[in-house]
C-alpha cells in the first residue's frame, strides 16, 4: 500500500542499513516537487510573519516574501522545510515502519527548480513478542441505570426547560442579578457623566462591573426602590490594571427588576404538555433508563476495546528503549500544552485540577507512556502473529473513529503530509483489536 505519486513526483532514495540499528536515506527530491516544496515554504512563512498575499499574483509570493524576511532567513526556513516536508514522503515511497521523527541534514544548496539531495536517519519500529497468542479473559462491568441516575437526569431536564422572571420579593445581596436605571454626577460640580446615565443597565453583585464600593451600598434594595450612592470613578488606569486619578460622583439608582430562576415541576401535567408521546413521569423515567443503557452499553464496548488491548499487554516480551520512552513522553506533553493553550491553562493548573501535585502527574504520566508504548507493540506483534492484511476498509473505519463525518478531508491531510505509513499503523493496530474483542471471554464483574 505505498503512496503513488506521479513520475516527476517520485523521489530517488539510496537506501544503508548503519551499525547502530538506524537506516539511511539519502533523497533526492525532484525539479518538480521542489518548485511546490519552495511555493509552500514561502505561503507557511508569509503566514507567521503577517505577510499580506491577498493582492499579489502566485509568481510573485516567493519574490515578496524574500524581500520581506530576506534572502538568508528564506533560504535557511525553505531547506528545513524542504526536508521536513519530504521525508515523511520518502519514508511512505520505502514502506519503511519507524519510529521517532528523522534525523535530517543537508549540505546541498536549495534552489527552486532544481532537484535537492539530504539524509534522513530514521529508526526502524522495534519488533516484540509475546507470551501468548491466545484470545483474552477480561472482566467487565455490568451494565445497570441506577434510580439515582435518573433522578438526576430529571434535574438536568428542569435546569435546562428553568425560566428567568422577576422576583417581587427579593432584595439586592451576594450575587443577585438585577436591571436599575442609573443616573450619575460628579460630585464636586453636579456635571452629568454620561457613560454612567442610562435607563436600563444589567448588573450583578461581586462581578466588579462597578467601581470599588458600589455594591456595599445598594445591599438590602427591592424592586421599585431609589437610593443615592457616592463612590470614586476612576478617569485613568495604572499599567497593572489599578485605578490611578480618579473622581467622586454621586449616582441615583432606581432597581428596576431582580431576577430569579424558576425551574418547572417535571410532572405528568408537565410532560403532557412538552412531550405528549410520553404521556406521563412513568413514561419519561423509562426513556431515560433506555437511553442510559443505551450509552451505557456504548462505553462498555469501548471499554472492551482497551480492557483486552491492557489484558494482551500483561504477555508483553523485551525491553523497550529509554530513548522510546523519552520521545513518547515529550510527544504526549506537547499535545498536552496545545491543548490546554487553547483552553487558557498552564499543566500546573491542570494538574491541580486533577488533585495532583506536579511529581504525582509526573509520574502518573510515565505510567500512561508505558502502557501505550506495551499496548501499542502488542498489537503490532499479534497482527504479525495473525498476518493480518490491511485493506481499503480496515482504513476507512480508522479514518470515521479519528475524524467522524470528515474522513475524505482527515485522509486527504495524511496523504498530503506523507503520513499515510503512520494511517496505515493505526489502521493495522486497530485490525488486531478487533480481532481481540471478537475472540476474547468477557466476564461480568
């Protein structure tokens, strides 16, 4: 199943088994290719240094984009990326199984047009063993939807069908949500300031909506009531966020409205009247104990896919590298802190989130990189075992459980970055999986 790629795409690759165990590749990518390789490179880096493209034709992006960054930073940038984009290609063209990101070098000069020659370390995918190649006993969970879990299903549905109304009887204390008008003056000459002048504004105590001192004053207010506060408004901010210069004003605030959440009784009255199919409470608790089981069942399967994979890990034979773990473990953490970059959070956070201090996360992280690298060479070994042969199929279900709904774009990427060996990998590993869920004894525990 190695990558086709037309003629002039085709690299030439000088293949050297090396006395430590790492093959050599020595590719030569062509005139062709390079010209695509070079208008790429020039696209990613006018991408990270904010390089406008819109109004500049395809021919002259390159031009712009060396004027912009200069010739030395463009050269340099386009030969790491030249190789970093094609070696995951020659690797697929081998149909080499590796591990670890290459080793790349080149002294050769990168020339657009012109055919460019580098080295590639890459280090063979290890091959283990196992104690055993029989079908696995796993015990599993039975499969129940408690009264409890409904109940607060139930909840759940009240909290989301609750309403906002105005609360008559309330008064302003922590937290309350309420519409006031506002009328403001500064204090020392009665002049109007109108960012703090309107009819309706939303506010809720202890969000710092207001300056320091408002909240305390308009504590105990109902609805309907007015009341004169006095407190400083700041004209200016230090660089730390701080009030510098400010002034007194004097604000009249009439509370227009509190609001309080009301959440519906779920009754047979209620569920009559939004879900008439149903008919009554009876009706709904037996839906949501159908849709439980129903996901419940879902996780169960999924639980097998990895309870059998851990049981078939136990047979594991050999020793794995340190230098697999080290990869593996900085691989998981860079995905780790992409992830959580995006959500706004540092893996301190995060592992205080999770109970941890630094040193148990640690080392609970090595116990994952461990079982994934076992896991992982386990099922590399059973498929062997099995010769098992990976088909068009066996990759489209990979490519639905890795991307649902976006396979054709998913494997396109893939394709696109050469990676097809590492699709191909985790189709295969997938493959014995299944073989192991379909073969294995599940014991209900």
């Amino acid at each position: 199943m190695a990558d086709k790629k037309p003629p002039e795409y085709q690299f030439k690759i000088d293949t050297k088994e090396r006395d430590d165990g790492r093959i050599q590749l020595t590719i030569t990518v062509p005139a062709q290719a390079m010209r695509d390789v070079m208008m790429s490179a020039a696209y990613v880096l006018a991408m990270q240094n904010k390089i406008d493209l819109k109004e500049v034709s395809k021919e002259d992006i390159e031009e712009l984009v060396i004027k912009t960054v200069g010739e030395a930073q463009f050269s340099a940038f386009a030969h790491q990326y030249a190789m970093s984009a094609a070696a995951p290609h020659a690797i697929s063209q081998k149909n080499l199984e590796t591990i670890m990101e290459p080793e790349l070098s080149s002294s050769a000069q990168i020339v657009a047009g012109r055919a460019f020659t580098f080295v590639a370390l890459v280090t063979p995918k290890p091959q283990f063993e196992l104690s055993s190649y029989d079908p696995v006993t796993v015990k599993v969970p039975p499969i129940s939807v408690t009264e409890e879990e409904i109940d607060e299903q139930i909840l759940l549905l009240a909290r989301q069908r609750s309403e906002i109304v105005p609360d008559e009887d309330a008064e302003v204390t922590d937290g309350t949500e309420m519409v006031f008008s506002i009328k403001t003056n500064f204090a020392d000459d009665n002049e109007p300031v109108e960012k703090l002048t309107v009819e309706r504004r939303f506010h809720q105590i202890g969000k710092g909506f207001l300056p320091q001192g408002f909240d305390e004053q308009i504590m105990g207010m109902r609805p309907g009531d007015s009341r004169d506060v006095e407190f400083e408004l700041p004209l200016s901010y230090n660089p730390d966020g701080s009030p510098g210069e400010t002034r007194a004003v004097v604000a009249t605030i009439g509370l227009l409205q509190i609001d309080k959440t009301v959440q519906p009784a779920i009754n047979d009255a209620w569920v009559k009247e939004f879900m008439p199919e149903l008919e009554n409470v009876d009706g709904l608790r037996e839906m949501l104990r159908a849709q439980g089981m129903e996901f419940k069942a879902m996780e169960q399967e999924n639980l097998k896919f990895y309870a059998t994979a851990a049981a078939l890990a136990e047979r594991f034979k050999g020793t794995i590298a340190d230098e697999l773990y080290d990869f593996t473990r900085a691989d998981m953490l860079a995905n780790l802190n992409d992830q959580l970059r995006r959500n706004g959070m540092t893996l301190e956070q995060y592992a205080q989130e999770m109970g941890m201090e630094m040193q148990q996360f640690n080392m609970m992280l090595m116990m994952q990189v461990r079982e994934t690298l076992r896991q992982s060479f386990s099922l590399d070994a059973l498929a062997r075992h099995l010769k098992l042969v990976l088909t068009e199929e066996d990759i489209t279900d990979t490519l639905s459980r890795m991307a649902p709904g976006n396979e054709e774009r998913a494997r396109s990427e893939f394709e696109h970055s050469g990676r097809m060996y590492l699709l191909r990998e985790a189709s295969m590993r997938s493959k014995a999986n299944k073989w192991l869920v379909e073969t294995a004894t599940f014991e209900i525990a």
